[in-house]
C-alpha cells in the first residue's frame, strides 16, 4: 500500500508543499470529524473571518469554521428574535457598548438588571465567599433590588451521605457538608427571583446550578482557590510560571 494511498483512505487531506526546504515534501492534515461531523477549531483559528465583512477575508475561512453551515447558522441566527431570548439579548449587548472598558463586571450586573427591569434578583454563593456575597447583596439592595441569597452548604448533609469517600474530602477526619447548587437552584425558583448570580461555586457544582435555575445565571465570580478567582492568571502563566503545575 502506497504512502498516498494510505494517508487518502485514512481522511487526510493531502498537499504537495514545493516551498519546503525538501523540495517536493508532502504535508498530511487530518480532517477533524467527531461522530462523523466536523469538529469545530475556532480557538486555533487565525482568519477570523466573523470579524470581518469583506469578501476576500471570508474566502479564507478555515474548511471547518462553523459558517460554512449556513443551515445551521441561520438556524441559530434566528432565535435572537424570539420574544423569550430579543429583550435580553439587546439589553446585554447594548451594556457591553455602554461600559466599555470602564466598568467592571458587578457595576455591568447591577446595570443589566436595571435595563430589563428586574426586582427580584437571586445569589448562589460559597460559604467561602460569605463576605463578598454579602458586599453583593448590599450594593443590589441599595439600588432597590430585592435579594434572595441561598449558600452553597444548605441543607448541612455530610459529604459521605452522597457517596463522597471519606479520602477525597479536604479533612477526612472532619464533618465536611456536601455543597449543594440543586437545592440552591431550587429555593431560588421557589421565591421567583428574576435573575439568579452564581458567586464563587466550584466547578462542576455551578454546572448544576445552571442547569436547575428556571431562570438565567451570570456568573459574577468564577472560584479559584489558588489565584484570587482569577483563572485567567493561570492561562496567562500556561506557558511559563504554571506550566508544571497545569501538566
């Protein structure tokens, strides 16, 4: 079986590369398929033809960019003028135009609540986190919201009762209560909040949170525990100070 005819069979794209040191050097690309569908690369992406309008650009796109599913797009495209997802949609984006670079994202929350004119906002915080939550649900009563805020320890049920081993808890020996985003969620949608904040819950457990809440989630605080909640300082040392910490 010929070099060629393996690498053809087997999805690759092939290109005859004539500027390479080695003259006449063939370069393989995998096409990228999950499930038999293209996989999607946009972080790898160096055209970013949804940047631009001009034709010559959007020649340029990369053969898996999502906008050449035009069906698929538009499809999307579409939701943004429903009635249950326009109001919202506009109002956040018009707050991106608004605070530009000037405010941060708690002045950019407390703001978008005002457009949409909610009353009633819910706050799903850390225990760790207890005394931002509380500078949070100050400033937001101060601006005349109502603030029903649920911690993430409610319910006080020991970590093993869920089937957390002892040995994965943070003091094995020690009562430790399991968080608990589900009953979160749920006490939020009992009291009609409008608009529900995730402060500072771990991962995974804010996943959860998300997916009980009747009503949409920002996140205002993303937990980690090592950089300050600041996951970025991490991406931004990836290469360099973090690097074997991240390996």
């Amino acid at each position: 079986m010929s070099a060629l005819y393996f690498y053809a069979k087997n999805g690759y794209n092939i290109k005859y590369d004539c500027g390479s040191a080695k003259r006449g050097t063939i370069r393989y690309q995998k096409k990228i398929k999950v499930r038999g569908e293209t996989m999607y690369t946009c972080a790898k992406c160096n055209v970013l033809a949804c940047g631009s309008q001009d034709p010559a650009v959007r020649e340029k796109m990369p053969k898996n960019c999502p906008m050449r599913e035009k069906e698929k797009m538009d499809g999307a495209y579409e939701k943004y003028v429903l009635e249950e997802n326009h109001e919202f949609y506009v109002s956040c984006s018009e707050i991106e135009g608004e605070g530009y670079c000037q405010w941060p994202r708690l002045k950019e929350t407390v703001e978008f609540c005002k457009k949409m004119g909610y009353k009633k906002i819910g706050l799903a915080f850390c225990r760790g986190l207890r005394k931002e939550a509380r500078v949070v649900a100050d400033l937001f009563t101060a601006q005349g919201f109502d603030v029903v805020s649920v911690i993430c320890k409610t319910g006080g049920f020991p970590k093993e009762s869920v089937g957390i081993p002892k040995e994965k808890k943070v003091n094995a020996d020690a009562f430790e209560p399991m968080c608990n985003p589900i009953a979160q969620a749920e006490f939020l949608n009992s009291q009609e909040t409008e608009f529900n904040i995730a402060l500072g819950l771990c991962v995974g457990h804010d996943s959860m949170f998300y997916k009980y809440s009747k009503q949409m989630v920002t996140t205002l605080v993303a937990k980690d525990r090592v950089l300050a909640h600041n996951p970025c300082g991490a991406i931004y040392c990836a290469e360099g100070y973090f690097k074997k910490r991240l390996q």
